[in-house]
C-alpha cells in the first residue's frame, strides 16, 4: 500500500467518525445516504487528483503495440552520432597513416628546364686592305636539362619505424573507444528495451484490476445506498479502488517515458504516428 492510498485512508477514518456519518449508518433515509456518498466523493477528490470515476482502459497505441526484436535495436546503435564521431576519427588517422607512409616519396627530387631562342653574334673584323667592319651572326637553339636527386635526412629516415608504429596505436586505441561507446549504448538499450518489455507485460493486467475495481464500486455504491452496505466497507472499498487507479496510471507514464527513452537511444520509431 502507497502511503498516498494511506493517507487517503486516513482522511476516510476522520470522516467516519464525524457526527454526520455516524447517524447516517443508523436508519438512515435513502437521500441521507446519497448524500453521505456525495460527502465521501467529494473528499476522495481531495486526496486524490485522479478521475477515478473513469473507467481506464489502454490507449490503442499500447493495446496493439508491439516491440521489435531486440536486434533492431542493437544494430541501430552503428547511426548513433557518438559512434559516428568515433568512427570518423579512425578514419581520419588512418588518412594520416597513408600519408606518412608516403612520405619517403619526399626524399627524391626531379628538375627538368627547357628553353628555345634565337642568338646573334656581333664581331668586329678588319685586314690590311679593309678598314674595320662589323659581322653579325644569327641562330636559333634549343636547350634543356633532366635531372634528379635525392636529399634523405638521417634523423627521419631513423624516427619513420616509430612515427608509422605511433599512427598504428593511435588507430588501434581509437577502435578500442568505439567498440567501449558502442558497447555502453547497447547495455543503456538493452535495459531500456527490458523496461519497455517488463512494464508491457504488467500494464494491461493493472488495467484490467482498476477497471474490475471501477465496476464493483457501481455495485457497492448501489448497495450502500439501498442500505445493504456500511459506509465503512465502502470507504476500504473506495480506498482500494483509487490505489489501482493511481498503480495504472503511474504504470502509463513509466511505460511512456521508458519508449520515449528507447527511441531516443536508437532512432527507431516504436509507436507509429496517426
């Protein structure tokens, strides 16, 4: 029992001791009765927000839900962003890594020129015979070089094992916290998934027992009003009744929260929109 159901309880002994209910379990008249039960109602309300007079029944989204296997779930856990992210860094690495490995195409160099122009040649010429005169000669050449050199620094060529061995840990360390992300989400969706199954599985027996209680309050508010029933058994009676209520109803939000979490953790749709 609930301390609400108790404390409900407790308003309820107050109220049979008060003068009014007292006469009213003896030789009381019919509209004294429906009264009284106007009077235990009414104070019921005030220890409960509940709309306990409804008759709960399951949603049709609960009533006709059902649950994926388990492995849908888990093999939505690869488009969760946290797994994407830590995927995206292995990646990134290992471009680093190729790269690194192809660094050793540094140490080699390649030079190579070309050109093409005319020449002139001007020259000065005299004899005995000829005062001084000047000559040209003009042609056209075409020049070019190809060479090659290598230029290896002793320290890199040393440090290139470890600086490739390093990328090596680093990708192997971030696989290990993507594997440790990606198992920590499925442990926080398989108990999500447990949750949802177990609270299922109890929800529409509560149902069933607030709303077995609903219909015997119909009766037992006939018969104390005939006065076949002591307002005493009828206010335990109401007691109980409220205390189902209240059971199912948390049971509603703990089961609607526990889908809406489960859905969250993997992006799959549970229940389907109208």
């Amino acid at each position: 029992m609930t301390r609400k159901n108790i404390k409900y309880i407790m308003i309820l002994g107050s109220l049979l001791i008060n003068p009014f209910v007292i006469s009213a379990q003896q030789n009381m008249t019919r509209e004294e009765r429906v009264k009284a039960l106007e009077q235990v109602k009414a104070e019921e309300q005030k220890a409960s927000k509940l709309n306990t007079t409804a008759l709960p029944d399951l949603s049709e989204g609960e009533s006709s839900l059902e649950l994926p296997p388990l492995s849908v779930f888990l093999d939505a856990v690869t488009e969760n962003a946290t797994v994407k992210k830590a995927r995206s860094q292995i990646e990134q690495v290992k471009n680093e890594y190729q790269i690194e490995k192809r660094n050793w195409w540094n140490y080699f160099r390649l030079n190579g020129s070309y050109s093409y122009g005319k020449y002139n040649v001007l020259s000065n010429a005299s004899d005995e015979y000829t005062p001084m005169y000047q000559t040209t000669m003009s042609s056209a050449q075409h020049t070019f070089n190809v060479g090659a050199s290598v230029n290896v620094g002793i320290g890199d060529l040393i440090n290139r094992p470890l600086k490739l061995k390093n990328y090596r840990y680093n990708i192997e360390q971030l696989q290990y916290t993507q594997d440790e992300v990606m198992e920590e989400r499925k442990l926080k969706i398989l108990e999500a998934y447990n949750s949802v199954t177990e609270q299922l599985a109890t929800i529409k027996a509560k149902a069933e027992t607030a709303a077995l209680y609903n219909a015997q309050m119909k009766i037992l508010e006939y018969n104390f009003v005939n006065g076949t029933l002591d307002i005493s058994t009828l206010a335990i009676e109401r007691a109980r009744r409220t205390g189902a209520v209240t059971t199912y109803e948390e049971s509603r939000v703990a089961l609607h929260n526990s889908i809406i979490l489960l859905e969250m953790l993997t992006n799959v749709k549970i229940i389907k929109d109208k």
